[in-house]
C-alpha cells in the first residue's frame, strides 16, 4: 500500500499559473483539486494506492508526480519528480515524511528547478509496522536541508545520459508462442526461425525500444537507447525485456534485470566509479521451450519467479555520462572457448509416484548446449556456418562425425531411459536402479573466455563462507565460555586479514596479465580495482577491530561487525557480467518435461587454483528437482538425484574424472569404435564392488516443530528416506517437542565403489517430518538432509552423539530434529559381529542404545504464575476464561482458569511445579512450551497463543 499526502508547493516557476498535482503509479493516476492563480500552493490532500503482486515486481514501479498548469485546453507541465518503491521503502520506517521534492523538467534540463513539492510517500507491505513521525510545524524552515532524496545524496545532483547499447543476440527460442503467428507462418510454409525479437529497455519510468529484426534467432541490433535522468537517479533498478512480435499480440521471450549499485562504486575519491557495465553478455532463463500452441508458464518470461530454462543471451553494454563530461568507448575481447561439462548419475530416488509409470531419462544441459527439443546436439556449435535449413543441418552432423572421430566418445545429454521401482517401505516414492551402472553424460559447449570473473567470484564466495562458519563456532562458544569464544572470533579476523592478503596479490598478478592481454577490458578492470579496494577497505576495518589500541570493544559489536563484513562481501559475489549459463538438470517423463534443478554455472567450474575453484565441482552432490512455475505448499520435490558435475575449459579435460569414486571401469556404448581418444568420456561407470552396509537412525526427539492441528500442536512422525528404503517412527500425538526416542533399522543396504569414499561421502539421508491426522492425507510439516557416521569393518566402534539438525518446511524455519545417524559396515567374514542393539518392546520397536541417549537426571521446574496482558480477540471473540498451560519433555503443570479476564487478569493459584527427567548435557535440553487457551462456552477451548523457550540455562 502506498499513501501520499501533498502537503503544498513553493517557488513554482510561471506567472498567473493555476497549478494542479498528478500522480502516477504504473496505470493508476490520481489528482488534486486546482488552485487558483498562486506560485505557492496549499493542498493537504492524502491519496492511497493499492497493489498486490511479488515484492520484487512491485519495487520497480514508479511513483511519478507532476505539477501542471491547468488550462481549458490541455495542461502545461511545470514541473515533475520521479522515485522508485524500491527507494521509499529502504528508507528508515519505509517512509519519506515532511520532505521538499525538487521538481524539474527532462525536455529542459539547462535552467534547473521549477520549484518544490512538500509531501509525505510511504510503502508498506503486508505485516510491516507504520511509524508515527512528528510533524514539524516550522513555517521558515529550510527547503535545501529537506529534499526528498535518500541519506548520503548530494542535495545537488547533476543532469546525466544513461545509454544502453544493444548489440546483438544469440541462442532465442524459434518458435514464437501466439497461436495465430504460427498459424500463419505454418500456411506461408518458411522454413526459417519464427521469431521476430525487438528489445525494450526500462528505466526510471521511461521506456526505449530496438527496431524488430524479422525472422531470427541470432539477431543483430547495434542500437542504442539514451535515457535522461538525474544523477544519481532515485531509481535503482533497468529492466531488459526481449520481445517477439507477432501479428495478433507481442511476447515477452525473456526479462533481466540490472541493478545499477552492483555495476556502481559511490565512494568519494578516486575509487569511485559511474554505473559501467560490459560490453558483456547477460544469460536469459524463462518457462521451458516446448513447441506447443500455448504456454503455461509465460509469467516466467516476464520476471516473475525463477527462470527454469535458457532462453538464449544478449550482448550489451551500459554506460553514464553525466552532462559535463565525456562518455568512454569500449571494446570487448571476441576470443571464444570450449568448455567441457561431465556429469555421472550415482542416484535417482525419491521420484513422485504420479510421474513413475513410464520410462525416465535425465537431461543436463548449459545454455542451448545438450537441450534435446533446441536441436543444439550436446556436440555441434563452435563453427556453425549460416546458410538454408537442410545444408546447416548436414554440417551439423558432419561436424558432430568429426568430434566423435578425433576424440572416440559419444558426446550425449542425456542418460538411457529406465522405468522406475517402488522404493521399500514407502509407496508414494519410486527409484531408477542404477546399482553397479552409473549413466553419464557429456556436453561440449562454446562461450567467451570470460571465466575470470567466476573465479573472483567463487574466492570471495569462500572468504565469507570461511567468516560465517568461524563466526557460527564463536555462537556456539559463547554458551560455554567468554573467554574462548573471543579468541575464536580474534583468529578468524586475524585469518581473514592474511587470507584477503594473498588474495589481493593473486588479484594483482593477473591484474597485470589481464591488462597486457586485454587492454581495451576496462569495464573488467574496473569492477577488479573495485573489489580490490572493497577487500582493502574491510581487511582495514578487521585489523582495527583486533587491535582495538583505544577502547575494548565489546564481543557482540565485534559479532555485529564481523557480520556486516560477510554482507558486503556477499554482496560483491554476485557478478552482473555473466558469462556462462547456469547449468539444468530436467527429468523427462517420455519427452515430457517434469521436474527440474538449477545449478549456478561458479559452483561447479573447475580450476587448478582451490580458492578459485566452485565449490562443488568433481563431487557428489544431492540436487532435489522441483515442479517449473508456481509452486503449491507443501512437499513438492519431484526427485532426488545425486550427481557428479564437472564444467570446464576443455583444455583442462584431463582432470574431468580425478575426482570419481574409485574403483570403477568405463564401458563404451558397444557401436563405438575407440581410436585415439583425448578424454575418456564413457557411456556408463561400472562399479564391480559391493559393500552391505547396516543404517541405524537414533531417532530421539524434536523440538518447535510447526503446529499442523487448530490445537496449536501436532501427532508428528516422521519417514526417513536412505538410497531406495524408508522408514516411518511412531506417533507422539499433541506435541511441539515429540521424544520419539526410536532406532529404525534399515538392513543389507547395498553400496558401489570404494569403501574409503563411501566412509568419507557418504549418501545423504532425507528426513521428513509429518503431522498425522486420523481422517485424510498426513500434513507435510518439514524435512532434513542429514549425513550418517560411517564405521567400516576393521574400525573401532564408538557410540556417535545425538546433534540438532535445522527442519525447513519451504523457507519457514520448523524447528530442530535431535538424531544420529550411523552407516555401519557388515564385515564378510562374521555378518553378526555388529555393535549390540538394546531389545525392542512389544511392538517391535527399538529404543536408542542406551549409550547414544543422553544420560538423564531429574530436575524440578518451578512456576510462579502471576497473570496475563494484552491478549488480542480469537476467532472475533474477545478471550474471557484464560488458562496457561506449560509442557517440558513430556510433563507439566497447568494454571488456574482466570474467571473473567476483564475484571482480574491475574491468576488465583500463584506457585506450582513438576518433576521432570532432562539431559545433563545442557545444550540437549528440550524446549518448555507455554500455551494459553481460552475456555468457551460447553468445554471447548480455543488456542490463543503459544510460546516456546528453546534455552532453559538461563533459569
């Protein structure tokens, strides 16, 4: 909701004028009354403006308003000012209040203010608290110390020309998606591209386009559009939109959107720089290209929600030139390089049952590489040559023949089709067997060598991972002891100064070849020269936080600092240049597209530098495939598939299998004929050995788990899910914090490869937690990826502890899940030699063993119950009958039933108490829930609230 109150008008430039107030956001537009011949008007009018839709989507609006001259005949503008929601609401109480707005005129830009708008804007969304602010009720009081613009920007600010230059495109879907275009083209019988592509940039509430070039999928613009806007603008953000015309309707193919703080450096001096962008390519992701007459996911390619699929790229450049000086010329590096992208399928479970009746295969694709309806094959690209249909699609295969002469691989995309079967234990969960043959997969693919940029990217990403981690133990510590936890916190700053240290000597050396290599980068250089000063900057600010020479700061500032430090650098990870596409793993339900992942192209990119290398790349990785577009609550992951992923320049191709699990032969797809090849790049992994292994989940307790039921609790269980088996625990019915205190066994569980690996990266096991009911379907109240503790067979046995695993249910945070997991290995020689199990109770159910649970003493919880406040109405009833309920571990007390909470809101009975068993390890203690329910008419009671204390060291 945004409200704006006008307050009234000064200086208004003109003579004898009636002026009136317009404003504008997006379609709707409002007006005040007009006054009558004056250069200083009073309004005090107040207007509201409603809108619902994606926070993101709605931060780009404009607020626009304009002060007219009314006239009989068409009103004269004197004057207008222009501010994005994105800007209103990051300021402080999301609002501006009492402040002047300068006015000024884009068609005349050399004779400065038309005057000023005194007016209040604010925004705000959906459960955000509204601020009361003090009116001033100055009449003199200064115009310039109470311009409407963000803290930190000049009160000055000059003139400036944006320029977005597009260049060309490469890669965009050919078949336009409006029925009658393709109808139409069908009946003419062309056997060209049907797409027609013209962009339309936005900025700041104006909007430029390119011309249309008809009939291409690779077009070629050399466009530019010019916007003018003061500097720095009040807008933050320029949208880029590819559209298709076509004869009925234009649309959308694709949106992206450019944030100018993070092409931008606003430091004072010589660090600072204008908005510089490229020329450099951005990747485009929208709905999945299907070649039927509808598409149903079309929102996507208007920037709502997460693209699912590549939609090919754009070349473009950005640059400012603010009215006095000049703008620079640019150049950019054309060179091209091949990059490799190997991918081994070690698992694929968890697959929906709604999906498993027929055959799967797994597609992985990187820009229009290895995506099969493109017809980009996994081999071609690189020299294709432009001339009719039928030739280019001979040279394609003609080309793919040579690649599998010279290098004897099959280069493919995706992996054979299997059917699935249903996973034991769980019928809703099916699983392809891939038991001793891991399917792989191979893509060549060509982009411009750019990579540099990734690299600095995945060092930055590891400097603030390395702080987080280190700043996560000093939380830890704290609960142990002060002392400790502020040394941890001294030796990480002191680690992050040295490891920032050699960074910005890497930075440098290449600085230097990058210059030689590249002189005409300069929008690269920038950026670099940027992060170097950033990285400076805060291993200044880390060295005066450890030496702290004048005064001792305080050890949760030196947290709140360390804290800021990680955001900033997050911040300059994200690399607005991109370069290569994200990589997508789709499962394919005979040649339909179900389910799908996306895998940033950094995380997985190979380098022979560590820092500089993505985090996943060469290992095993879990990725959970979710259903395109909108999705429903709940559970709604289609797969679960563990993959290999390796990307690289194929000049590093020789390191593509190093990472493997070892002990595995390459089986060639029996129509090849292996001459010299370069990369062993097989059809299929065989793993020969096989390792029983026993799973044992210690299952003991959760804790603030979501409440499913109206009671304000839940009958959670939950299912465990390892490889193909599943297991479900009991009940506890009415709890937060269930003790389940159960062991599931899973038996002979059957692993390839190497025990080694197995023992250091083990499977991942799924754990999901449900709320039962007694009539229909259990409620999805959140889930858990847990890794289990191996112990091979000629290892000693010791007993793991219990931990806290984090449950999320979508991205609410639901609670905590205290368990351990062990993987334990079955020797050959003597199966039952195992590590005993405590006997099951009647119903065939194991405790955990006695030396896992935690040890427990009794404690006494003591309560003293005063009363209650500020209790809001229930059900549009207002509470009379309260009653608090407190529950710990299982026991607990409850209070006396206050008679008529409006005339004594204290209770009767003051102290009570219960006995209850906890762990003597403090930081296994469970949560105490407080509850208050409301006791209406016939013995119902309503929840009112709850509340839970997950620390009870305190007390």
């Amino acid at each position: 909701q945004i409200a704006i109150t006008i307050i009234e008008a000064r200086q208004l430039v003109g003579e004898n004028i009636d002026p009136v107030v317009i404003i504008e956001i997006g379609d709707e537009k409002k007006q005040t009354t007009v006054k009558e011949g004056t250069n200083a008007p009073f309004y005090n009018e107040y207007f509201v403006f409603d809108f619902v839709g994606p926070q993101v989507f709605l931060f780009d609006k404009i607020i626009n308003i304009s002060v007219m001259h009314n006239k009989l005949i068409g009103s004269v503008l004197i004057g207008s000012f222009k501010v994005d929601l994105g800007t209103v609401y990051g300021q402080p109480g999301h609002q501006f209040c009492d402040k002047w707005a300068l006015l000024t005129d884009p068609a005349d830009i050399r004779t400065g203010a038309k005057g000023y708008l005194k007016c209040d804007i604010s925004v705000t969304g959906k459960g955000d608290a509204i601020q009361a602010t003090q009116k001033t009720a100055d009449t003199e009081e200064q115009i310039e110390k109470n311009l409407l613009i963000p803290k930190g920007f000049p009160s000055e600010r000059p003139w400036a020309r944006f320029y977005v230059r597009i260049y060309k495109a490469e890669g965009l879907p050919k078949m336009n998606s409006s029925i009658m275009a393709n109808v139409t083209k069908a009946f003419i019988g062309d056997s060209k591209d049907l797409v027609d592509p013209y962009v339309v940039v936005m900025f700041a509430g104006q909007m430029g386009r390119t011309t249309v070039q008809k009939n291409c999928a690779d077009p070629v613009w050399h466009e530019q559009i010019i916007f003018k806007e003061m500097f720095p603008p009040l807008c933050r953000r320029v949208k880029i939109q590819v559209w298709d015309e076509g004869s009925m309707n234009d649309v959308a193919l694709a949106t992206h959107f450019i944030d100018l703080k993070k092409i931008s450096n606003e430091q004072d001096g010589d660090k600072g720089f204008l908005p510089t962008f490229g020329p450099a390519w951005i990747n485009l992701y929208g709905s999945p290209r299907n070649h039927s007459l509808m598409d149903d996911h079309q929102e996507l390619n208007e920037g709502f929600g997460e693209g699912v699929s590549f939609r090919g790229r754009l070349f473009i450049e950005i640059a400012v030139e603010i009215l006095s000086g000049g703008a620079r010329e640019s150049k950019f590096s054309k060179k091209f390089e091949e990059f490799l992208l190997f991918g081994t399928f070690f698992e694929a479970t968890m697959i929906d049952r709604k999906v498993g009746d027929k055959p799967i295969t797994f597609e992985v694709s990187v820009g229009n590489f290895g995506n099969i309806t493109d017809g980009v094959s996994a081999g071609a690209g690189g020299k294709k040559k432009k001339c009719d249909g039928e030739a280019e699609e001979n040279l394609l295969r003609e080309e793919e023949d040579d690649i599998f002469h010279d290098l004897g691989i099959p280069l493919i995309s995706t992996t054979p089709p299997e059917k699935p079967l249903i996973t034991g234990g769980n019928r809703n969960y099916q699983y392809l067997p891939y038991n001793e043959r891991k399917p792989c997969i191979c893509v060549k693919s060509y982009w411009g060598d750019q990579t540099f940029r990734l690299y600095s990217s995945n060092t930055l990403e590891k400097m603030a991972d390395h702080l987080e981690e280190s700043l996560e133990q000093v939380k830890d510590l704290i609960k142990v002891s002060e002392i400790a936890s502020e040394e941890k916190l001294r030796t990480t700053l002191n680690d992050f100064i040295n490891q920032s240290r050699v960074e910005l000597h890497c930075f440098g050396q290449k600085e230097t070849h990058a210059v030689q290599a590249r002189a005409g980068m300069c929008g690269f250089s920038f950026k670099r020269q940027c992060n170097n000063h950033r990285i400076t900057e805060f291993s200044d600010d880390a060295k005066a936080i450890v030496q702290q020479q004048k005064k001792k700061m305080p050890l949760d500032e030196m947290m709140r600092e360390t804290q800021s430090f990680i955001d900033k650098i997050r911040f300059l990870v994200d690399e607005p240049q991109n370069t290569v596409p994200d990589v997508f793993i789709w499962m394919l339900s005979s040649n339909k597209r179900v389910a799908y992942a996306r895998v940033p192209a950094k995380t997985i990119l190979y380098s022979p530098a560590k820092e500089q290398r993505g985090k996943d790349c060469g290992k095993i990785k879990t990725h959970f495939l979710k259903l395109p577009g909108k999705r429903p609550l709940g559970w709604t992951v289609q797969a679960k598939v563990d993959v290999y992923l390796w990307l690289g320049p194929a000049s590093y191709a020789h390191s593509v299998m190093e990472n493997l699990p070892v002990g595995y032969e390459t089986e060639l797809p029996s129509n090849t004929n292996s001459g010299h090849s370069v990369v062993p790049s097989p059809a299929c992994l065989l793993y020969k050995t096989l390792h029983l292994f026993q799973l044992r989940a210690h299952m003991y307790q959760g804790r603030g788990l979501i409440a499913a039921d109206s009671t304000g609790l839940s009958d959670p269980f939950a299912k465990v899910t390892f490889t193909s088996h599943c297991q479900t625990t009991k009940i506890i019915s009415q709890t937060l914090s269930p003790t389940w205190n159960q062991m599931l066994l899973f038996n002979s569980i059957v692993l390839h490869g190497d025990r080694e690996e197995i023992a250091q990266f083990p499977p991942e096991i799924v754990i999901e937690l449900y709320d039962d009911d007694a009539v229909g379907k259990a409620e999805y109240i959140g889930s858990t990826v847990a890794a289990p503790v191996v112990r091979l067979a000629d290892q000693n046995y010791e007993p793991p502890k219990l931990s806290y695993h984090p449950v999320h249910c979508g991205s609410l945070s639901g609670g905590d899940l205290l368990a351990t997991f062990e993987l334990l290995e079955i020797p050959q020689s003597d199966p039952d030699r195992l590590p005993p199990v405590d006997p099951p109770d009647i119903g065939q159910i194991y405790p955990v063993p006695a030396n896992i649970r935690p040890i427990l003493s009794k404690y006494r919880v003591e309560v003293l119950f005063w009363g209650l406040r500020e209790l809001k109405k229930v059900q549009l009833l207002s509470v009379d009958r309260p009653q608090v309920l407190i529950e710990c571990a299982g026991k607990g007390v409850k209070s006396s039933v206050i008679q008529s909470y409006k005339k004594n809101p204290n209770f009767s009975g003051l102290a009570d108490w219960f006995e209850v068993e906890l762990p003597e390890n403090e930081l296994l203690h469970p949560p105490l829930s407080i509850c208050v329910v409301d006791w209406r008419a016939f013995g119902r009671s309503t929840l009112v609230g709850t509340h839970t204390i997950n620390c009870l060291k305190q007390f």
